[in-house]
C-alpha cells in the first residue's frame, strides 16, 4: 500500500496484506529497476526505497541538519563568536531567570490544563504557546551559559531529537520510519564529519590548540572571558621575570600566585565555560556522529520487523537511548587520564541524559508498562531471574526530587480538572475521588507496592559500580599509572618495555580496568624512552621521524600485550573459573543471551557482530566469558586483530601528550586521535549490543533449542529455595524498623554522593592528567586529588564528603547483608520457616 503523495511502500508484517507489498515491490522495481536495493532479513525480502527519493530526502536532509549546526558553531564556539557571545551572557543572567520562570511557567500552565486534549481552534491555541514556551526556556538556557556553562551544548543536544521529530511530521509525514531514519543517519554522519574536520582545521590555522605551549592557549581563553584568579599576560611577565613567586599546583604560569598576596578565589564554571567555548564544536560533532549511528541501527531494526516478535518501538527506543547513556559514562572512564576536564563534562552529559530519558519514559507510559514491556527484550529477559526489573525501579529512586515535582503537578492537574477545565478531560466517579490524576494515582499504587528492601538495595549497588569506574578506574588507575610513569623515566628502553608488558599485564587482570588507560601510559611512558633510543641515545637531537616509530613500536607492544591479556583471561582464569557451577550460573550459561554471544562468536571468519562483541566489550569480562564458554583461543585471538583500530589511536593520544609543548598540529593530533579512540570504543560497544539483541529475537527458537548445563539447572532450583528464604526474612513489610531506616538512608546517601561526583565532578576532585606528576600538580601528597570543603582560595569542594557519603553507604549497606545473611542461615535451620523480627 502507498503512501498518499508518495510511491514509497510501506513495510508491513502483516500477512492479511501480502498482496499490497507484492504490488509495492513491483512499483518500486517499475520506477527503478536498476537502482532499486533488497535486503533479506530472515525469511523474508524486505524492499528499500528507490535511490531517487532517497538521495533527495538526503540532501535535504544535510540542508536541515547543517542549519542548526551552523547556528551552534556561530553562537557558542570559538570557531564563531563563542567568546564575545558568552562574555556577554554575563550580563544578562536576570533576563535569564525571567526568561526560564516565565517558559517554565507557561509549560506548567499547559499541563494542569491538560493541553493534550485541546482540539479544533484550541490546537492553534496550544502550539502556539508551546512553541513559545520551550523558545522561552532555551533562550533563558542560553543566557545563564556563563553561570552554567554546560546549558547551550545540553540544549542543542537535548532539543535536535525534537527539531527532527518536526521535520518529520511537516514534510515526511506519510514516509515509513525505516526510510526517513535511513536517510536522517548519513545525513548527521556528514554533519557530524564536517563539524570535527572544520573544528581541527580552524585551531590549527590559529594556533590555538589548547592547552598550548606554557598554557598560552588555556590562559588566552581564561582572560578573554576574565574569569577571577587568572593573571593577565603582563602581570605573568612580571611574575617570569621575579623568581619570588609561589606556583601552587598549577603549570599554567596565569594561575600562578605571587609570594605573599593572599590566594585569590577561582571561578571553575568560567574555566569551564572557557574550555566549552574552545572544544563545544567537537563534543557536538561527535555526538552527533555517534547519534547517526545509533539512528542507523534504529533504522535497520525497523526494516526487520517483520515477525510476531517484534518488540515495541517505544521500548527498544528508550532501551537503545539509555544505552548510549551508559556508554557515555564508560567513554568518560576511557578518556579521563588523558583530558579530565573533557571527561567531566561527558560525564555530567550521560549522567542528565540517562536520568531525562527515565523521567520521559517512565512518566509517559508508566513503570509497570515499561518493566513489562522490556522483559520481552531478550537481553531484558534473560537478567529477569537477577532482579533486573527492581533495577530498573533502582535507576528511579535516583529521579525521586523530580518525582516530587511530578505528583505535585498532577494534584495541581486533578484540580483543574474537577474545578476548572472539567470540559477538557472527562472524569469518572472513580477519579473525583482522587487526589491526583488517575495515571499519577496507578503510579504510586505501584510504587508503593515496589519491594523496597531489593530496590534499596539495588540503589547502593548502583552507586558502588559508579563509583568504582568513576573514582576506582578514573581517578586512583591514572594516578597509579601517572607515578609509575615519573618513575620509570631515567630506565632504559629494555626495562621500560619489560617493566610496562608486566604491569600492562597485571592491570589487564583486575576486570574494572579498561584497557584504554593501559595504552594511554604506555604511549606517553615507553614512547618516550623509545623516542631518545631510536633518535641515536642519551644527548642525540629528538626527530620527528623518531617520534613516530617510537609510537609505533609502542602500538605493537600494545597489541602483543593485549593479545598475552586475551590467552591469560580466556586460558588461565575463563576456563579455570568455568569449572565451577556457581560461575557458569552467575554468568548464565543457560540464558538467551550468552548462548546469542557464543552463536556470534563460533561463526568462522570476521563477521562485525564477532569483532563488536571482542573489540567494543569490556576487556577483562569479554575474555574471561569465551573462556567460561570454552570456545578457541586462536579464533578469539583472530577476531580480536581489528583491536589495532582501538590501541592505534590510544596509543598514539598518549604519546602526542609528550609534544605538547611543541604546540601547533601535534597537540590537534593528539585531540583527534583522543576522539577518535572514544568514537572506536562507543561504537563498538553500542554495535555489540545491538547484535547480541538481534540474534536473540532472530534465532530464538534455535538457541533455545540448544543444550542447557544440567548442573546449572539444578544450582538455579536451589536458588529458588533460598530466594524464597530471602525475601521471607528481607520482606519490607516484615522488616525491623531499625532495619528499614538503614536501607533509606544507605540509598540517600548513594544518591547524593553520585550525584556530587557525576553532575560536580570539577569542585569534587583536581584535574589530573596522565602526563601530569604528584609532586607538580598534587603538591606532593596524593590526596590533594581530592578537594576539601575548604579551598585556601575560598572555592568550595565536595569531594571528602562524596566519599564520606560513599564509605557511610557501603558501611550500611555490608551491615544489611550481614543481617539478611544470619537471617536466612537462622531460617534454614528452622527448617526453612522465615520472618522478620529484630
């Protein structure tokens, strides 16, 4: 069946129209036989459009995604006029509280007035003044950039979801999701590819790469728009010229302090805003190439909708949306030694993403609809048996302020409805008996309901993985490594490569550690000591020629000791572990999902879901796994040889940090390959789920079909009998009051501390960078890392308290296991009888 003005099919998997899509098959072929594209997803051959109309679409497609782009780069970077437009905020941060309450308020207005219902003249009514309102509260965003810095990045990222969604619904209405999502994703590619090219090329021609030689860079920008404590130009002059001056802990000669003048308070949302201002066109080119892909992927999952099985688009949306959120907290632990400042931010932006796109979601079609809706995904499904829905319940209690909000709104809601606006939503007996809207009262019905003592639980145990890569792995590995670096450069080259293949190898083995930071220190570490050896030794001029086989000969360091990693994980701890039953149950032999990885995995050759799973996954789990699964290491070790297009960029990020006091392309290089190795790293993880998902929808009646571990299966009937004892003697209904109070501060703590080293990582801990050492940038003492409460410079620090929340927290949460434990061993010897008491 055609669309109405349109000779594009529409894909449909229902069978009563099998005659429409063999007629449109054959209009596609009449109006381009030569052009047209086939594709077979499982069993049936699902046609693409024409090139004709897809070429077109595309075209106007990159006219529509280069105008916002191009208005961003104007406004908000230094490619335009960036600093002149932000310097200007500062002045206007009244207007922008007006601007913000009079938007916010409107939008208010609309909801209690439940504008959703409004139709006819009304409908005018309503866009109109939505239209205005969101103008309202970007422009309101924008204007306060100075005082929060991350505002107009977070809006552009935020608001181009809706601008395409617009696009859509006025001009491609009537095309077929699948079509108009292929033609979007190339299109933001190119938007993306341009905008990083654009960005290099332009810091290059100027020379502005930061931080610059001696910080000339970092400095310029912190003066143009006067953030407090910054020196001028003149007054470094005269400090360089005056050895009685005080360098604190800071290279940066315009952050130096003169001896005896009391120190000077600095203002980090304007050094914040400065490094924005120079880096806001790459961070928002690259996240908008990952989205292209992320739309790509979307659009294929839309042509191969074609069974019964389908999953609901709503669900795989926000399943697909809230993974690429997490990736970004994971991109952020990648690149965190190699520009801190840089992570921070990501860090902050995945963290308000994930938590927008639960409130969204969780607020429009309700947790109960979404925990079921998600267990029909298979990766979903598979984790049911770990209490993967209270999870989900956990990542809500994180959004409880903004929940609050959300109720109140809805009593305001319910208001109007009974007293007000009674024609614009029909009420029910039922619902005049309410204190709040239906929907609203279904909610908290369910949440009520939760069984909190496994959701708070949870929530500690959320807050206990963040913090072991954001603080564990981000912070503590690239300090470590940072030391090991400063103590290893007087070696020579032999005990450097000895000495670096060692610890690689060490660190490869504990499984929070990525291996980015690994090859980050040895691109800074043996590159360096390589670099003097292959210049002609100790007092020989350094070349450039040198440089670069230096960071090669590091490159294949790299890649022999990820390859000795891969054999020590899969051989000397996968297949030792997998003889044990309580592994093989932990990590779910007998799942959907694993037995998807191992499909993927024992196909011979390089398909891209088998080297997603080896290159894009998680060193340590990925290589223990193929070993608990007992598959080959020489065909493991062959698919992961696309891993050079990982090391390569790493490698060579850190090794461009020793030539940053050269300036010019080196230090452009050294960003474009730090970028380039987080796009690898995302995208390749991203891609690895989304094929571990697609062979489990497809192929389901086949790995379910397989042979389950027997011993497995009786280890799981086990474990029903003692989850059974669990939430007997754990029940929230039955537990002791001391108990409960435990849990509920436990969790409060938990959300304030990731909330603190997630959204105010910069006033939590010093910028510290690999190339950086403990005595320069630490003063010595490793915990200077950490900022007091009390700045000598009248800043304010939360870092000794995000940690005090984090030690208090884990502190309660280990005495509640140990409580539920004796519980549950006491019970058994009952005889299996449980309760609660105190």
């Amino acid at each position: 069946m055609s669309s109405a003005g349109s000779n594009e099919p529409v894909i449909t998997s229902n069978p009563a129209v099998a005659p429409e899509m063999a007629a449109a098959m054959d209009e596609v072929e009449r109006s381009a036989p030569d052009l047209k594209r086939i594709h077979s997803f499982g069993a049936a051959a699902i046609p693409e459009e024409p090139y004709g109309p897809y070429l077109r679409r595309l075209a106007v497609l990159v006219f529509f995604c280069a105008f916002p782009a191009l208005l961003f780069g104007v406004l908000f970077t230094s490619t335009g006029f960036g600093v002149t437009v932000i310097t200007h905020l500062v002045e206007q941060v009244g207007i922008s509280v007006v601007l913000l309450i009079s938007g916010v308020s409107i939008l208010t207005l609309l909801y209690v007035c439940d504008f959703s219902y409004w139709t006819g003249p009304w409908w005018v009514v309503k866009t109109v003044l939505m239209v205005g309102a969101m103008g309202l509260v970007a422009a309101g965003a924008v204007l306060s950039a100075k005082r929060y810095p991350t505002m107009p990045l977070m809006i552009y990222l935020l608001l181009a979801p809706a601008y395409f969604a617009g696009l859509r619904r006025l001009f491609w209405r009537d095309t077929p999701p699948a079509y108009f999502l292929g033609s979007l994703a190339p299109a933001l590619f190119l938007t993306g590819a341009v905008g990083i090219f654009w960005w290099a090329f332009d810091i290059t021609r100027r020379d502005e790469v930061w931080p610059g030689d001696n910080c000339r860079v970092r400095c310029d920008f912190y003066n143009k728009l006067s953030c407090p404590g910054v020196l001028s130009p003149a007054q470094v002059e005269a400090l360089q010229s005056n050895p009685a001056i005080v360098n604190g802990t800071d290279k940066c000669p315009c952050l130096w302090v003169p001896a005896g003048a009391p120190p000077v308070a600095r203002d980090s949302d304007c050094e914040l805003a400065a490094f924005l201002v120079w880096t806001s066109l790459f961070i928002a080119s690259t996240a908008v190439i990952i989205f292209s892909g992320v739309i790509y992927f979307l659009s294929r999952s839309f042509l191969a909708r074609t069974d019964s099985r389908s999953l609901n688009k709503n669900v795989r949306v926000f399943g697909t949306l809230l993974s690429l959120g997490v990736l970004g907290l994971w991109v952020a632990t990648q690149i965190n030694g190699a520009d801190m400042a840089l992570s921070n931010v990501v860090m902050a932006f995945s963290g308000a993403f994930i938590f927008a796109v639960i409130v969204v979601v969780g607020a429009s079609i309700g947790w109960d609809s979404l925990d079921k809706e998600l267990t029909d995904i298979p990766l979903v499904k598979t984790m049911k048996n770990s209490f993967a829905s209270d999870y989900l319940k956990a990542f809500g209690v994180f959004l409880f302020p903004l929940y609050c909000i959300f109720v109140v709104f809805s009593l305001v809601n319910h208001f109007f409805r009974l007293h007000l606006t009674p024609c614009a939503f029909k009420q029910t007996d039922e619902d005049k008996a309410l204190w709040v809207t239906r929907i609203c009262h279904k909610q908290l019905v369910s949440i009520r309901n939760w069984p909190w003592t496994s959701v708070l639980t949870k929530v500690m145990l959320i807050g206990i993985f963040y913090f072991s890569f954001s603080v564990g792995v981000g912070k503590i590995t690239y300090i470590f490594l940072s030391y090991l670096n400063s103590q290893l450069a007087s070696l020579p080259l032999g005990g450097v490569t000895a000495i670096f293949m060692i610890i690689g190898l060490l660190m490869f083995l504990l499984p929070p550690v990525p291996g980015a930071p690994v090859y980050l220190v040895g691109g800074v570490m043996v590159t360096n000591s390589a670099w003097v050896v292959f210049s002609g030794g100790e007092g020989q001029p350094k070349t450039d020629g040198a440089f670069w086989a230096a960071g090669m000969y590091t490159v294949m360091l790299g890649f022999v000791l990820k390859f000795a990693a891969i054999s020590v994980q899969q051989k000397g701890f996968g297949e030792q572990l997998g003889k044990k039953v309580a592994i093989r149950k932990a990590v779910g032999v007998n799942s959907i999902t694993i037995k998807a990885i191992k499909h993927i995995l024992t196909k011979p050759g390089l398909s891209i879901g088998k080297v997603a799973i080896l290159v894009g996954g998680p060193d340590w789990p990925t290589s223990v796994l193929t070993g608990i699964l007992h598959l080959s290491l020489p065909a493991m070790l062959f698919g992961s040889i696309p891993v050079l297009f990982l090391i390569t960029p790493t490698v060579l990020a850190g090794s461009l940090m020793l030539r940053q006091a050269d300036g010019g392309i080196y230090t452009s290089l050294g960003s474009m390959f730090l970028a380039l190795c987080a796009l690898v790293q995302s995208l390749g993880l991203f891609a690895a789920m989304y094929f571990i998902e697609d062979v489990s929808a497809k192929h389901r009646d086949e790995l379910e079909a397989e042979p389950k571990d027997e011993e497995v299966l009786e280890e799981e009937r086990k474990d029903i009998e003692r989850k059974r004892l669990y939430d007997a003697a754990t029940k929230w209904q039955v537990l002791p009051a001391l108990q409960r109070a435990n849990l509920i501060v436990g969790a409060a703590f938990t959300v304030a501390y990731c909330m603190m080293f997630g959204m105010m990582g910069s006033k939590c801990f010093e910028s510290f960078n690999i190339v950086d050492t403990i005595e320069d940038t630490l003063g010595g003492n490793v915990l200077n890392v950490v900022k007091p409460n009390n700045l000598p410079t009248g800043e304010k620090g939360f870092g000794w308290i995000g940690l005090g929340l984090f030690a208090l927290s884990s502190l309660q949460f280990y005495v509640f296991s140990k409580w539920a434990g004796c519980k549950v061993a006491a019970a058994q010897k009952r005889g299996g009888g449980g309760g609660g008491g105190s």
